[in-house]
C-alpha cells in the first residue's frame, strides 16, 4: 500500500506597491498645453502691435536682439511705449492752456454761451469713443445744451411702437451718465415720436413719448446720475418734429436731453411751480373772502314772509 502524501497549497499574497498608472502621457499634455498657450500669445502680440513693432519682435524671436527704443521716460526697452496725455497741473509751465480740458469743464454750473460751448466741446470729443455712430447730436442754444438722442444705423432706439430700450443705446446712457455726472444745471428730459398713430390700440403717442422719456430717465438714474438734477421728464408726442415736411420719419423719433441754464430753470419754475407755492397764502385767502360774501349774499337772499319783513 502506497503512502499517501498531503499536498499542501500555500497561497502567497501579493504585496500592493501601489498602483502605478503611466505618467507619459500627462506629462506630453502639460509641454502640449504649454506649447499652445505660448502659440496663441504670441499670435495675440502679433495682433495688437503696430507694423514696426511686430518686425522687431520676429527679429528678437529669431535671433534674440531686441533693439532698444529711447523715449527719456525710462522706457528704453519696451516694445510699444504708452504715451499718456498730458495732465494739467499747477506745476507745469503751461498748464493754463489745458484747465478747460480737466475737470473744471465737467463740473460746476454753465450758463453762459461760452460755458456752454466749451462744455458741448467737451462732450463731443468724449463721445467719439462712446458714440461711433452719431447717435447723438448736440445743440447750444440761450436756454442751455441740448442732447438729442435718435435713431442711426445701429437701429431703432426703442422697440418699434413700445418703450424697452435696444442694448445700443442702453449702453450708451450707461456710459453717459457718468460724462454728464458732476454737472450741477438742472435737466429736462423729453420723449418725441413721428406721426404714425397706433391702429387698435388705446394708447396714443403721448403715451408713448412720455415712457420713452421715463425710460431714458431710469437708465441715467440707475447708472449714478443725480436724480435732483432732473427738474422735468415729459412726453410731446409728434408735436415737434425735426422734419416738419415729413413727420413719420424716422428722425422725428427721439430722446433729448435740455440742460438748463440758471435763468431757464427760473423761468420755467415760474411757470411750473413758484406761482402755486409763493403765492398759495393769497388763493387761500381770497377763497376765504370770496366764501364768506358768498355766505352772506345767500343769507341775505333768503325768502321772508310779511311778518317778518315788518318787524
């Protein structure tokens, strides 16, 4: 009989080292990824600077020279030097020259014509970066500048026959308000239309002239402008076209914006306001009056019998 033998099986565990994944790969997209960034900037420089500069930048890329630039500002090695406009200060020898290019243009009050017309100056040059379009046209007349605000080629102002603003022109109040911000002279704002009346609807083109006007006074408020400078928002529907021989035009559609001189705002407080305020202790006083003579003429008119009319 032949012994039998155990077999044993002995297992054996496999010691965890660690995952090891392959980091090839991540290390080829971080140089990949680096590569890309570095391509883009440099096509990104290729676009920003000017013909001269970009021809030295390929000669510093080929072979490492950059040639240096003398300005006398300490700018020696760059590539395209920022020249910033000069300031007027009181230490510079000609600073008098740029005092109606500061600040003082843009704040204070303006009534006279010359005010005015170094204020409209003012306006105009900077809306040449905020209005490439001619959306706005500027008008100095005795009662103050006018802003007029209408239709150009970027379209419609407002939605045609409603009052929501396009994004164009809401952008350029936005940018407007702070322009105008520090100016101390009251405004006025007025809504216009063409002629085109509304087919089947209630509303009429007051209506929608005034929500214009309170439309453009909203979008100036919510941007920082003063609401104490606004003295009045009104709508005048189609009664003051700019093209009289045609009033359904496109021009006749309009926002402006009336920055009051002193005396205007005087004049038309007058009209508005001061005569029911300054003189109320008068209509007050002459209703009183004219109730008690009212009184007294009704008691007199009564009828009276014969009785009492002998005694």
């Amino acid at each position: 009989m032949q012994s039998e033998h155990a077999i044993i099986v002995k297992k054996v565990k496999r010691k965890n080292k660690g995952n090891k994944k392959g980091g090839a790969w991540e290390v080829a997209m971080a140089d990949l990824m680096i590569s890309m960034m570095c391509f883009f900037l440099v096509m990104w420089i290729l676009q920003v600077i000017n013909t001269e500069d970009k021809e030295k930048f390929i000669n510093f890329m080929k072979d490492g020279n950059l040639e240096l630039v003398e300005h006398g500002n300490g700018l020696g090695n760059s590539i395209s030097p920022i020249h910033l406009p000069q300031v007027a200060t009181s230490r510079s020898e000609d600073y008098k020259e740029f005092v109606m290019e500061d600040s003082s243009v843009i704040e204070g009050e303006f009534n006279t014509q010359q005010e005015l017309t170094a204020l409209a100056n003012f306006i105009d040059s900077q809306l040449d970066n905020l209005d490439p379009n001619d959306s706005i046209s500027l008008e100095v007349t005795p009662q103050g500048l006018k802003l007029v605000i209408s239709d150009s080629n970027k379209g419609s102002m407002f939605d045609r026959g409603g009052s929501r603003i396009t994004p164009y022109y809401q952008d350029l109040l936005i940018h407007l308000a702070p322009l105008i911000y520090s100016i101390k002279n009251s405004m006025v704002i007025t809504g216009h239309t063409d002629s085109v009346k509304f087919v089947g609807r209630k509303q009429s083109n007051w209506d929608l002239s005034s929500q214009r006007a309170n439309v453009a006074r909203d979008t100036l408020v919510e941007s920082g402008f003063p609401t104490s400078h606004i003295f009045q928002v009104t709508g005048m529907a189609d009664t003051a076209p700019l093209n009289p021989d045609d009033t359904r035009s496109s021009v006749n559609r309009r926002v402006e914006l009336f920055i009051l001189t002193r005396s205007a705002k005087e004049i038309m407080s007058t009209i508005y306001k001061n005569n029911r305020l300054d003189q109320r202790g008068d209509y007050v006083k002459n209703f009183n009056e004219s109730k008690k003579k009212a009184a007294n003429e009704a008691e007199n008119n009564q009828w009276q019998s014969s009785f009492e009319a002998v005694n």
